[in-house]
C-alpha cells in the first residue's frame, strides 16, 4: 500500500473499546519501533525518565486546554477503570458521612452497590434519591421528587448511561460536590468543570485505549480519604505523586495524548460536539421515521454517544446483525439487558460511517418491514 492510500478502516459501533482514529493508529505504528529516534518503543522506556514525562505533561496540558479544566483541580490518570472508582469515591470521600446517589442505569447501579459495601462496612451512608427503575431507565424522575440529603457529602451520578443510551445533558443543580461517572461522553460536547466536584472517565470509549482511567478532582475534596484507603486508590497520594505512585499505563498515556492532539486538531470539543450532534440527529431521525424502528427514551434524555434501537420483530435481530456485519458494520449488538442493537457513535466515529449505517438500516427495513 502507497504511503498515501488511507487504509481501509471497518465501520465500528463498539461500545467500548472503541474505536480509535485513524491517525492515531498511524502515528503510533509510525513511532512503534523508533520513537523519537531512540530505536525503542514508549512501551520500553522509563515512566521516570524526562522523556516519558514530557509526554505526560504534554497530555495533561493538552487535556486541559480542551476541557478548559480550571487550575484548582487536579488531573490524574491511574488505573482500574471506571469501576475501581466506583471504590475509591466512597473511600475517599464519604467519611463517616452521607453521599446521595443518583440511579438511572446499569453503570450509576453499580456505583451505588458499591458505595453500599462500604457504608455496610461503617463508613456511612449511601441514599439512593431516586430511580429511574421504574421506567427501565428510559427517563429520569423529576428532580424535585429526588429524595436530597440535608447534608450529603457528594451527591453521584452517571452522566451517560452506556448500555440504556440515557445522557443527562444538565448537570444535577444541588448544593453539595457533584461527582460524576463521564466514561461514555467525556470530551463529546463542551462542559462546564467548575460545576463539578469530581469527573472521572474510563478511557476506552472517547480518551483511547483501555487501561486507563481519568479523574479530575478540585483540590479542596482532597484529603478526606478514610484510613482503609488503599494508597494507590487516594487520590490525594496520586495527585502528590503525579499519578506515578507505582508503574502506570504507559502505553494507554501516550495513546491518549496522541488522541488529545488529534481532537485538537478537529478543532477540538466544540467543533467534535457539533459533529457529534450531527450524527446522533440523523441516527434518531431515522429510528423515529420509521415504524419498523425503535428507542424507547425520553427524548430529552437520548444520549448522543450511544444509541440503543429494537427492531419491531425481534426474530429479524439476528438477521440484522448478520447482514449488518456483512455490509461491514461492527459491533451493533446490543446490551443483553437491554437487547435489540446499539450503535455507540464516539468522537471517532466519523458522520459517514453513521450515513452507512443509515442506508443500512434503511435498505434492511425495506426488504423485511
Ligand atoms: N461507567 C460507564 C458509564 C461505562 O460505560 C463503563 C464501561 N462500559 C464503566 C463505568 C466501567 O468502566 P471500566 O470497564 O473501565 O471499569
């Protein structure tokens, strides 16, 4: 293949991991086994050394500039996905007190169950102010029916639900620390950090490879970490250390950088946004023109990253997925507690593998509807 062919790259709808740009899988096949002309990969050298620093340093910086992450907060980028943090919020921040969690889905669930663990444990409470159970958390109960704590410590809630394709587009408006599970929509549309207490995201969806997740915590939520903290789930001990206190993801650090430059160089959150926006409202459109396709969520609460759609017969699910893969479009089987199909449509997933998936759908109900 000439230097100047673009590769053939599948049409990839996988929740996570997914898929990762082009260009940045270049990039790093370009620098796999020369980097920097040092004849050694990034995967062979030192996390110590300056020049696996400067490529953390250059992340960060670049990750702040496009979140526009005030200086009161500290970055880390650690390991264990999402879900250890599930962990560490309680362990550091619920101390001796009460959190008030937020329930619209698998991932917020889970959060609370093991928020919950930990309150059996001692280490205070966990309220559950509402849940969106009711519906099969396809909407989200009225705020002012939540069920607040006079005096939480946090209140926690998941601002995309992966699996239920349920986005909450406003942040929650209570007086107490907002600590929020961002794994599927961070970096999708512009926020406002300073609105949250903590944000925390895996990183396999919009950031790059697994392995590596990432919080950013204001500085004053530092410190309160209950004795029983492991070290390396404190976030006051990672910030202390760089996020360094033992060998992190060297390799998942680097990639991410290189996908911060690369968002960068689409002109960033808000041009990637309007994208995204783009993208989300053809998917929708199509579901909704149709009778033979469905989603079942509150329109207010349909998440631009991730969307579920059942098929009227879902003796044709399989069918679907069989021609679907075969017309060369990945990984839209849907979540089993869900089922049906999802199509999860990140940053880089580009607006015309969603008009293919468009066409596909479109053609598909044509000779089955
Ligand atoms: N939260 C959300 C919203 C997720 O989508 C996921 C993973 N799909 C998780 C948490 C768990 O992430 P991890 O597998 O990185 O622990």
């Amino acid at each position: 293949m000439s230097e100047h062919t673009a590769p053939h790259r599948t049409p990839n709808f996988s929740a996570g991991p997914a898929t990762i740009p082009t260009e940045v899988l270049q990039r790093a096949q370009s620098e796999m086994l020369d980097w920097q002309g040092r004849g050694v990969s990034v995967m062979e050298v030192s996390h110590r050394s300056k020049e696996y620093i400067a490529i953390t340093e250059k992340a960060e910086s670049k990750l702040r500039s496009l979140m526009d992450i005030p200086d009161n907060y500290k970055v880390l980028f650690l390991q264990g996905g999402a879900s250890l943090q599930f962990s560490a919020i309680p362990l550091n921040l619920l101390n001796n007190g009460r959190a008030d969690y937020l329930s619209t889905g698998t991932w917020s669930d889970k959060a609370i169950k093991e928020a919950k663990r930990y309150a059996k444990l001692g280490l205070g409470e966990v309220n559950v102010v509402a849940s969106g159970k009711q519906s099969n958390f396809t909407d989200v109960p009225a705020s002012d029916e939540w069920n607040l704590s006079d005096d939480a410590k946090y209140f926690h809630y998941c601002a995309n639900e992966t699996i239920h394709g349920l986005q909450i587009f406003e942040p929650p408006k209570v007086d107490v620390p907002l600590i929020v599970d961002m794994s599927s929509n961070i970096l999708s549309q512009p926020i406002d950090v300073s609105k949250f207490g903590m944000i925390y995201a895996g990183a396999q969806k919009n950031i790059g490879p697994a392995g590596l997740v990432i919080v950013i915590i204001r500085e004053d939520l530092l410190n309160q970490a209950s004795d029983w903290c492991p070290l390396l789930m404190n976030y006051t001990h990672q910030a202390e250390k760089e996020s360094m206190s033992n060998t992190p993801a060297t390799y998942s650090w680097y990639l991410a950088g290189l996908v911060f430059d690369w968002l960068e160089e689409q002109g960033g959150v808000e041009a990637i946004g309007k994208i995204n926006q783009q993208k989300a409202d053809l998917l929708y459109q199509t579901i909704d023109d149709s009778d033979f396709y469905n989603n079942p969520v509150a329109k207010q609460y349909r998440s631009i990253m991730n969307v579920p759609f059942t098929l009227a017969d879902d003796s044709l699910d399989k069918v679907f997925l069989e021609e679907s893969e075969k017309a060369g479009l990945l990984h839209l089987k849907g979540h089993r507690d869900v089922g049906g199909m999802r199509a999860s449509i990140y940053n880089a997933v580009s607006l015309e593998w969603v008009e293919q998936l468009v066409d596909f759908m479109q053609d598909f109900e044509k000779k089955y509807a």
